[in-house]
C-alpha cells in the first residue's frame, strides 16, 4: 500500500475488494476489517481529545478543572492501552507526563 496514499481509506478497501482473491472468507475479512478501523478510529480520537482537553486546562493553568479531568482522562488512557490503541508504555507515559505537570501546576 505504499502508493496508494493518495486515496482515502473507502476507495483503499474497495481496491482490496477488487483485488483480493475472490473467496467469501477475504471479502468478510475486508468487511471486518473495515468495520474494526472505523472503531479504532474513534477511539483514537477519543483519547488524543482528552488528551488535549488536560493539556489545555494545564496550560490555562486551571488546577481544580486539571484535578476533576485526571480520572475520565487516565481512564480514556488505560482504556486504549487495553484495546491496543497505544502501548502500555505509551500510555504509562502519558499519565506519568501529565501527573507531573499536574502536581507542578498544583504546587505553584
């Protein structure tokens, strides 16, 4: 797939579709595979809009609004390590970055 990223990912799969071996077991494969990317997709997103929305209450400097966002937040973050989102490292690190600017902001 490395030249075709010039398409969007429904034209890709119909391309899969097409070139695929014709059995019913690849074109149900290609469905769930689509279906399973529509769902990682919103998760991903999820996550990187929680992400941010600490981010930004951090950087506003606001401390109750960062302290009431810790628990939706690391739980989006241990939720998508679960799933296979991200790493259990990554998201280790994620809490851990986020628990210290955190403490920084609540310490000031």
């Amino acid at each position: 797939m490395a030249g075709w990223s010039h398409l969007t990912r429904a034209s890709r799969c119909d391309i899969l579709r097409i070139r695929m071996a014709n059995t019913v077991t690849a074109l149900k494969r290609v469905r769930i595979t689509e279906r399973r990317t529509a769902v990682n997709q919103t998760r991903k997103t999820r996550l990187r809009h929680g992400i941010r929305k600490m981010r930004r209450l951090l950087e506003a400097k606001d401390a109750k609004g960062a302290t009431a966002a810790v628990p939706t937040t690391f739980s989006l973050i241990d939720r998508a390590a679960k799933w296979g989102i991200i790493k259990k490292n990554t998201a280790a690190r994620y809490k851990s970055r986020l628990t210290i600017r955190l403490r920084k902001l609540a310490a000031a």
